[in-house]
C-alpha cells in the first residue's frame, strides 16, 4: 500500500508544518513579534496620584454594549491602581507620541513629570494632551491569565476627534504605518 499523494493544488496549499515548534514563552514572542499592535496607554488615579502603563494589547470586544479589553501583568507597578480603580482612561497615541509611549513603558520613569501634559478628567480619571483619541471607561471584570489578568472595561465617555496617525509596535519598538 502507498501513501496518498498530493496533488499540485493541495501541494500549493499546504503549510510548511515541518518547521513548526514546541508551545513556549520565545515562541509566543517571537510569532507576535510579527503582528503589528497600536499602542494605548492606559491611566488610572490611586490615592490622589495619577498612574499610567503603554499597553498593546488593547482590544475591541463588543459595541453594544461598548466593551473593550486589555491585559496587564500583576507584577506592574500599575497593577495596584488598575485592580483597585472603577474608573480607567484608555488613551489612542499618535505616531509623534514615541517618547510618551516609551516613558509610560519605562519602570520608574516619573510619567507623569513636568514633560507629560495631562488633566483630571471624568471620574477623577487622567487624560493625556495631544493623543488620536480617548475614553473613560468602568471596569466591569478583571480575569486571571497566567502571571496577568485581562481587563475589561465598558466606555462611558470618549473623544475620538484627535489629528494625526496612530502609532504601532511592531518588531520591538514604536513604528508608524507607512502607505
């Protein structure tokens, strides 16, 4: 008996499962090191002070009602806000915003210095200057995956009307698109 061949349209088609790998943390990153993800950052207050992460892992999940998700490692310095906070803002950043997201990115960095222009904005929530787009949003669940948990959150206020273009993380660091 002789094992089946393939013919030239399912040859054409057949994915090269030969190199694939073994499940790991490397793995993950290096096959999403090739999907390009806008960039948010989000900000929450605690204690009467403003704290804030860069996050790419922001997500659409309904319209109605208007959910959105986004993940964060428990071991974040902003981790405690996030999981103590009703109220967030998730903020769109522009492709001339490359410091920011990497100040908002940066451990121990004073993201919210004298450089970085923000204001209290609905439910005490700090909104950035200059960003494509933001919402205000009330967390409705904070689910455990792995060493994170995925927040999601239903927008109560926004303003999509920001200039510009946004900017991306793709292979490691910030990029803008390109037409």
């Amino acid at each position: 008996m002789t094992a089946p061949t393939a013919t030239p349209a399912q040859s054409a088609h057949t994915a090269p499962f030969g190199s694939a790998l073994p499940g790991s943390p490397e793995l993950l990153r290096s096959v999403f090191r090739q999907h390009a993800a806008g960039v948010a950052v989000i900000t929450a207050e605690a204690g009467g002070r403003p704290v804030g992460f860069t996050a790419t892992s922001l997500n659409s999940v309904s319209a109605d009602p208007p959910l959105l998700s986004f993940t964060i490692s428990t071991g974040s310095s902003s981790w405690p806000a996030i999981r103590d906070s009703d109220h967030l803002g998730v903020h769109i950043l522009g492709e001339h915003q490359q410091e920011l997201a990497g100040l908002f990115a940066r451990s121990g960095a004073d993201r919210f210095g004298p450089a970085t222009g923000w204001a209290p904005g609905p439910h005490e929530v700090p909104l950035l200057d200059g960003v494509l787009a933001w919402l205000v949003c009330r967390v409705v669940a904070r689910v455990p995956a792995g060493a994170h948990r995925v927040i999601i959150a239903e927008a109560v206020v926004g303003d999509p009307a920001g200039e510009g273009r946004p900017l991306l993380y793709h292979q490691g660091r910030f990029n803008a698109l390109r037409d």
